[in-house]
C-alpha cells in the first residue's frame, strides 16, 4: 500500500498494527512520503517471511528501510526520518538548539516512561499465555504511567498547543502515539492532555496512518488474539 504517487518501492514499513508501527506511518504520512507497508504482523506466520527476516535478524516491527538504510526501533526512525527529511518538512527543531535537546528529551521519555510501561501491560495484562499472569506487574505499571504522565500535563499547563509551543514536532508525534495507546487502555488521563491528543488525532497524517496501519486484516488479528483490546 501506498500513501501518494511515486515509486513506493523506495521506501518499504516492515509492519503494521502496533503502537510502535502506527509511529513510523505517522512520521511517513506527515512527511507526505510515498511508501510501501509490508503486511508483517506481531505472533503471525507473517512474521516468519524469508525476505523480513533476511533484513531483521531480530524480527522485530517496525522495520524501515529506504534511503539507503535499514533500521528498526520506532523512535530512532522517527528521529532519523526527521533529520533526513528537513527539505519535506520542519517536524524538529535546528540542531544544536535548545529547543532540539527538548525535543530529544521528551522523544526519549515517550520511549521511556510512557511507552515502556504500556508494553509491560500488554505484555502481562494482555497476552498472559505467552508472558505469564503478572497481575502486581501491570499496576505497578498502570501507576508509573499515572505519574508519569503528569510530565505531559505540566509542560501543557500554560496553553500551548504543542509541547515545543506553536509548532507540531516529533515529540508531539511521540507522545501522542503513546497516550492514544493508553487511552485504548482506559487509563485516565487529565483533560488537558486528553484534548491535546485529541487535537493531534484530528491531523491529516495522523488519520491517513491510522487508514495504513490498521487495515481490516490488521485489526481481525488482533481481535483474535487474547487481550487484542489492549492494542493501541
């Protein structure tokens, strides 16, 4: 599947259905990038295709490749698509900035506070066969989020739209992917937040990766799956 014209077989997306593959669709649709989606789907005989596994020894999704490069982990593509892509668009700050080391800063606590505890929950709350029942696990995890989300609430207290101010950028990319998973997840969040995930929600890109990254077959997996409510 492809996002515009052009030649989509210069960019491939090794994966779809996830949080972390919705990222890199996201970033792709934002940049108005042509691109092809491999259909590699998380515990599926897709996952197990000789040409994916040849370029992921880890089998591991999201996997980019393009531009002459081959890489997984959702953040560092969005980052490296970014800096890669300034002539498409200005979604990170000027290096050497300020407001690029926040930017950075507030990648990394997505990836880390956000995101991490998220998976946890799927991993234990959500596929007990495969990881095992952890039930003080997942709210140990549901509580770290809560407070760590109280990050995002802070920075937003004076109004702005964005976390950087006026202008959308990957930490808003970032973060969003992950309060959209754990609104998913029914947990609470603060009316701020919640609006401004919701105002990026309502972005173009952010409505064509949804289209991309959860096609119907997607979806059906999932909801086969146990604990499928608690994909994002």
């Amino acid at each position: 599947m492809t996002t515009e014209a052009g030649n989509p077989q210069s960019r491939r997306v090794w994966g779809l259905g996830t949080p972390r593959t919705f990222r890199v669709h996201w970033m792709l649709a934002e940049l108005g990038l042509p691109f092809e989606t491999r259909e590699i789907l998380p515990r599926h005989p897709s996952m197990h295709d000789a040409e994916f596994r040849s370029r992921s020894l880890r089998e591991k999704i999201p996997l980019y490749e393009g531009d002459g490069i081959v890489m997984g982990e959702s953040g560092a593509i969005v980052i490296w698509l970014a800096e890669a892509h300034l002539e498409r668009q200005i979604l990170i700050p000027p290096a050497a900035s300020a407001a690029r080391a926040t930017c950075i800063e507030l990648c990394f606590f997505a990836l880390s506070e956000l995101d991490s505890p998220l998976y946890t929950i799927r991993l234990h709350g959500g596929l007990p066969e495969i990881y095992g029942e952890a039930p003080t696990a997942v709210a140990a995890a549901r509580s770290y989020f809560a407070r760590m989300v109280t990050e995002i609430e802070r920075r937003l207290e004076d109004g702005r739209p964005h976390l950087l101010g006026d202008r959308f950028t990957i930490a808003d990319l970032m973060t969003v992917s992950c309060l959209k998973w754990a609104d998913r997840l029914h947990l609470p969040l603060a009316d701020a937040v919640q609006r401004y995930a919701n105002r990026a929600s309502q972005r173009p890109p952010f409505r064509s990766a949804v289209r991309t990254n959860y096609p119907p077959q997607a979806i059906e997996h999932m909801a086969g799956r146990t604990g499928a409510k608690n994909e994002a």
